[in-house]
C-alpha cells in the first residue's frame, strides 16, 4: 500500500530523516514512535505532500510522490499534531465547509457529515462552536475532518497528545473502529497505547529506522520487562 524508500530530507546541514525504508501493508494499523526530534513529523510531512524528500521516495499504491502527488493527495487524511479546525465556527458549519473544498456531491454532503459525526460521536457538538468544545471533541472535529471525502488512508500526528485517560481511550476505540476500513499510521508516545491499537510499530531515531516489528512480535520480546523499557534500549541505541 505504502512504501518508503531510502527516504532522505536535510534541512540544510541537518539531517531530519536518514535514509529509511519500510512499508505499510493495506489495511493495517501502523505505530509510528520515537523521540521529539527523530523524524516523524518531517516524514508525514513528506507523505502527505507538505515537504520534498532530498532523496529516495514514498510510493502510495501505483503512485510515485514525486510524479504524482495530487493523486497521492487524494488517498489521504492528514490530522497534524495541532487540529488545523476554525475555532469560531460551529462543528456542523465547519465540517460542511470542509466537504465543499473535498467537493463532496451536494447530494452525497449530509448524509456523508452525518456518517462521520456517528463514528468520531460527535452528534451532541454539531450545534456547538468549535472554541466551546473540550480539546477530546477539537481532536474528534479534526479526525472527521481527515476522513472527508472517505481517503483510503489515514495519518495521525499525536491524536492523542494532551487528552485526560478518559479522551484518550474514546480517541482509541475510533481509530481502531476506522482501522476495520483503513490503512492508518499515527504516532503517539504513550507506548501503552501504541501497543494496544497498533497491529504492528516501527520506530525511528535521529531520523534513522531503529526497530519494526508487529505488536505479537512485541508481546514475544516483552515477556517479564516492559515495552517502555525496550523502547529506551533501542532509541538509546540508535543516539
């Protein structure tokens, strides 16, 4: 579905992502970990058309990030870490708004807002602005907004950062309802969570590719330590 390849970006002499390869199998739901500053982001940014790669590529299905980037543009939902959402507007508004720019049919535009307010259970905020909601239902907003225009695949910076246990494990539960339909990558640094949702992690640091594996994997290396443990090891390693 999706594969990486010797993908390289420099900022200038700095190198952000250092020659990673890996592929992301259809219809799985990928953990992208590692520490602030290993590269995630820069990654995603790639993937999703915001940055060029110096070098090497993303090839999503057929296409080749370099040559086709609008059509790779169209098989993505992208929730950066910050929901990019209109605080002033009012959810239903905002989200109508958002299927007008993904030229959604007129006809197909409220049965469709209606079918993402069912699964990211957003019906008792549509009437409610945007800056009234709790940062959960802000994060909620911007996951419905990933998924207009039903992208076959989703990328999710840190959905979860800065969520109470309660937000967190509602987040959950809707990525892994999604997961049943998607192709999904996100990144969070609970690692608890990653290994609750995630059907298989790789981790990168200092931009370079540190460990991938899948989580029945993982539960086969844990045994009597722990993941955050293991995690510590490898991105020590890799410094």
């Amino acid at each position: 579905m999706i594969k990486f390849e010797n993908l390289t970006r420099y900022y200038g002499d700095i190198c952000a992502v250092d020659n990673i390869s890996f592929e992301v199998k259809k219809g799985e739901i990928l953990g992208f970990l590692g520490p602030n500053g290993a590269g995630k982001t820069t990654t995603y940014r790639i993937l999703t058309g915001y940055l060029h790669a110096t070098s090497g590529t993303i090839k999503v299905k057929d296409y080749d990030i370099h040559e086709h980037q609008l059509e790779i543009k169209k098989l993505i939902g992208y929730l950066p870490e910050s929901a990019p959402v209109y605080h002033e507007m009012l959810v239903y508004d905002y989200l109508s708004y958002i299927a007008d720019i993904r030229g959604i049919p007129r006809e197909r535009k409220l049965p469709h807002i209606r079918e993402l307010a069912d699964l990211c259970r957003l019906e008792e905020v549509m009437h409610k602005t945007v800056n009234e909601l709790s940062k959960g239902y802000r994060q909620r907003v911007g996951i419905a907004h990933a998924l207009m225009g039903d992208p076959e695949i989703l990328v999710l910076d840190e959905p979860t950062m800065g969520l109470d246990p309660n937000q967190i494990a509602e987040t959950r539960e809707i990525i892994k309802r999604i997961g049943r339909e998607k192709t999904i990558i996100f990144s969070t640094h609970i690692l608890s969570e990653a290994e609750a949702t995630c059907d298989r992690i790789v981790i990168i640091n200092n931009g370079k590719l540190a460990a991938d594996f899948t989580i029945q994997e993982l539960r086969e290396m844990t045994g009597t330590d722990s993941f955050e443990n293991i995690f510590r090891r490898i991105t020590r390693g890799n410094n």
